[in-house]
C-alpha cells in the first residue's frame, strides 16, 4: 500500500512569550493524516490554531516536538537545500490572494517563480508552462501579463491556485482559500478544487471556520479548539452525529436555507475561548460546556473511537452517567 500523503503526529507549537508574558502553545499535541486523493478538513473558532498547523506542516514555523511525513519521508529531519527539495511537494493557497501576490509583478511572474526557482526553467519553457496553468484554472493565456489588482478576488484566487500547481504537488494546504469570496465565487472556486483534485489525485488540508462550506469538499473533518483536536471523522458521521458538544455548538451555527428547518435549537456557548498563554486544567472545552463533570476540570480526556468512525476527546463517551458511548441527541441539548 502507499503511504499517506500527509501523516503528522505529535506536532506542538510554542510561540515565545515578550517580556514577562507567558509564552503561547497554539498547537498542542496535534495528529492528522491524508491519504492520496483525499480532503480533510479542519475547522474552529478563530484562535483555535487551524492556520498555525496548516503552516507547521509546510515547515512554515518551527515545531518544538512531532513528526511530519509527506509521502512516507521525515520532512522535520531536514534542513536547508533538503527541505526546498521537498517542498515541490507540498503547497499553500492563502486566505487574501491580493497581498500573496506581488502587486509589482505580473500574475504570470509569480506563476513562474517556483519554475524559475526549483525547475531552472529557460523563459520561453516558463512562458508555456505558464499559459498551460493559466487555461487549466480557467483564465486566459493573455492574462498572464496582467497585474493583480486587475483581477477579481476569485480571479486572484485561481491565479494562487495556478501557482500553487506549478511544481506537481502531492498536497496542498489551503488557509480559509475561499473565505474573502462571495458566495457563488466560492462555490466556483470549491468546484475548480474538486475538478483539480480528482483530476491531478492531489490531497488538500482545507482549513475553514465555515461547517457549510467544509461539507461539500471534504471527505473526513478535524475540529480544533484551542489548538488540540476535539474530534475526527467522516464528514457524513461527523455532521448527523456529532460526539462532542463542540462540534454540536458549531454545527448548530450553520445557517438553514430551508424554511421548515429553520426553528432547529441553536446552541450558543458561554463566555470567549479561554486565554491559550493559560489554558485550563483539564479538558480545555469544560469553561464553556453544558455537560462538563467534575472529572473535565481535572483531567484531559484521551481519545476516544466513535460508532461510525473517527474519534474524539470527551469524557461524556466513557465516563458520562447516562451519555457514555453515544452522541448526545438533539432532545438533550440544554435549553
């Protein structure tokens, strides 16, 4: 069998602290896995450490502890040459495609870049190569001489992906790619990464705050708060079947179309994500849970496997009187 295209395990990143500030762990004993062809998505609250991990992956910042293997080999054992060696296979699509380009540049300079960079590619060789990943996301050749703040947000979008694609990637990391777009330029976008994703059998790390949108094109969903993950699973268990009130709270904020549906109980959490210089003891999420036991404020819930796959870290599914071992239904959620 191949290897996953994304394996990490373990990974944790620490921010210094200035001064006499404490310094900040944004991720936190953090594993995921991709496999070949596949989209993950990973989802929360702004602050959650979504962006962070998507960029500790890409080597972006430094790890203090965990392991990163992209196509079976240790990308943390490497350094310098070695690492840009290995970054042909993995790219980022950032959130605002406007300040990721070179506004001073044409758009098909900073297409051509990492050909320039990593292929040694002559120019004309370049210029082809360019054009072909232009008309491949669906722009014009011609607009290859154009500068970026002659295009659209969704425009400049496919221009990041374009570059993005450049080098043949096996995974691609993509920050909030479509949240600075409006809808239907989002919902083109999503289609665009669909069609390249079956078509090139990429695996996409989707980091999102929107649940809507993570559904579409997702195969299985992560969700994150305050930098550790709460819960895993496929995306079809994850969102009929939530295993952590969490996940149920952010699902619950997902906007209904359908007017029938639109009475469903919403559940609010109380109080902001808690400081991530000094979190809380114990289970991270208990300061704002409606179900949080005595055994929440003191211990930190392992993971747990959940009936459909995935899993999740919540005492409700081993110790919980009357909730353990099953999701907790809509009738059980406090008023």
């Amino acid at each position: 069998m191949k290897p996953p295209v994304l394996q990490a395990e373990g990974l944790r990143v620490t921010f210094p602290g200035k001064g006499r500030r404490q310094g900040v762990t944004a991720v936190d004993d953090v594993s995921l896995r991709i496999d070949r062809g596949e989209t993950l998505g990973l989802v929360g609250e702004s602050g959650s450490g979504k962006s962070t991990t998507g960029r500790a992956v890409l080597r972006l910042v430094p790890l203090e502890t965990g392991r990163i293997h992209v196509d079976g080999e240790d990308v943390t054992r490497y350094r310098g040459a070695q690492l840009r060696r290995l970054r042909r296979q993995m790219q980022m699509v950032f959130q605002d495609p406007y300040s990721s380009l070179d506004p001073s540049a044409p758009v098909g300079s900073s297409i051509a870049e990492p050909l320039r960079v990593h292929e040694k590619m002559a120019k004309q060789a370049r210029r082809d190569r360019v054009e072909e990943l232009l008309d491949l996301v669906g722009l014009r050749p011609s607009h290859a001489d154009r500068y970026p703040y002659e295009f659209s947000g969704g425009q400049r979008q496919r221009v990041a992906i374009a570059r993005a694609l450049a080098l043949h990637p096996r995974l691609i990391v993509c920050d909030e790619a479509v949240s600075a777009l409006d809808v239907s330029t989002q919902n083109q976008v999503i289609n665009l990464l669909e069609d390249l994703r079956e078509r090139f059998e990429l695996s996409y790390l989707f980091i999102a705050h929107d649940l809507a949108v993570v559904r579409h094109i997702a195969h299985r969903v992560a969700v994150m708060y305050l930098g550790r993950i709460v819960e895993s699973g496929p995306v079809e268990r994850v969102y009929s079947q939530p295993a952590h009130p969490y996940t149920q709270a952010l699902l619950s904020a997902i906007p209904v179309p359908d007017p029938k549906r639109r009475g469903a109980k919403r559940i609010l959490l109380s109080g902001d994500l808690p400081d991530p210089s000094a979190p809380p003891p114990g289970c991270p999420f208990h300061t704002r849970c409606a179900y949080a036991m005595d055994v929440c404020k003191r211990e930190m819930p392992a993971m747990t496997p959940v009936a459909g796959g995935g899993e999740t870290a919540c005492h409700l599914q081993t110790t919980g009187p009357t909730l353990a071992g099953r999701p907790l239904s809509e009738k059980e959620v406090p008023a």
